[in-house]
C-alpha cells in the first residue's frame, strides 16, 4: 500500500510540475492588430518605422539616437501609424531579450514598404465613433457657440 501511495505521489509531482512549465511558457496575448497564426512569437518586427514589438511584454522597442528605448507606446512621430495595415514580420528565431541585436539584418531583409506573404490580423480595426467625433468638435467650442480661433480673434479686435 505505502509503495502504492508513494507512486501516486511521485505521478503527481511530475504532473503538476509539466503544468507548472506550461504556464511559465506562455509569453503573452498578441495584440488585435498582430498576424494571426502567430500566438507563439515573441517578437515582431514594423519594417515601415523600423520598430520592433515584444508581445510577452506589450512594449515597442525602436532606436532613440543610438539607444534602444522599451515603451508602451510608439515613439512621437508614429504614434498615427496604422498598426493594422502596416506588415509585420514575426521573428520566430529569436531568443532572448534584445531583438535589435539582429537589426541590420533585419533592416536589410526586410526594408521600409516590405511585404511578405498576406497576413490577416488576429482582430478587426476598431471604428472611429462618428458621435465621439462630434462631441469632440462641440467640447471645443466655448459657451458662446465661436470656436477657440474665433475667441481669440474677437480678442484681437478689441485692442
């Protein structure tokens, strides 16, 4: 009975330490606008702003004058980049934390307007909310109705 026991205890540890390793493993959910068929990429690579995306860690990895910068969001001048229609080139052989060790490569296969093979995003680009834009446009009007530009031109008259 004890040797019984012991072997169902022993299956078990090996068990639960398999499952253990099967959650380390899982590096992250792959954002709406990245390729499907993907789920197990680390990384991707935006050749049109010559970025680099780390899917386990939601962050853009891009160059800042010689100093690879990890941040949540795309640097200032592609922040209206359209993730959705730009290709993105998935590094399945890659592992590590420094995707941009391999950047000239990277640039030289894969230049600014490459397209590989058709990709299909994991997720539909979201709508622009045609009442959300109009509720902008009447937040930026004063009490009055006259738009900021107006103010400030009736100010001018004044003087």
């Amino acid at each position: 009975m004890k040797k019984l026991v012991f072997a169902l205890v022993l299956f078990m540890s090996v068990f639960f330490a398999h499952a253990q390793v099967s959650i380390n493993v899982n590096i992250g959910t792959p954002p709406s606008w990245g390729p499907e068929g993907n789920d197990n990429s680390r990384y991707y690579y935006l050749p049109d702003i010559d970025t680099y995306y780390d899917v386990a860690q939601s962050q853009y990895i891009y160059d800042n004058n010689g100093r690879w910068i990890r941040d949540k969001r795309l640097p200032a001048q592609y922040r209206r980049y359209d993730l959705y229609s730009g290709y993105k080139v998935v590094l399945n052989d890659y592992r590590g934390d420094a995707p941009y060790s391999y950047h000239k490569k990277h640039r030289e296969n894969y230049p600014k307007g490459y397209h590989g093979k058709p990709q299909k995003n994991r997720g539909s680009k979201p709508e622009k909310n045609k009442s959300d834009h109009k509720q902008r446009n009447e937040n930026s009007k004063n009490y009055n109705g006259n738009s900021n530009k107006d103010k400030k031109h009736s100010h001018d008259d004044h003087h």
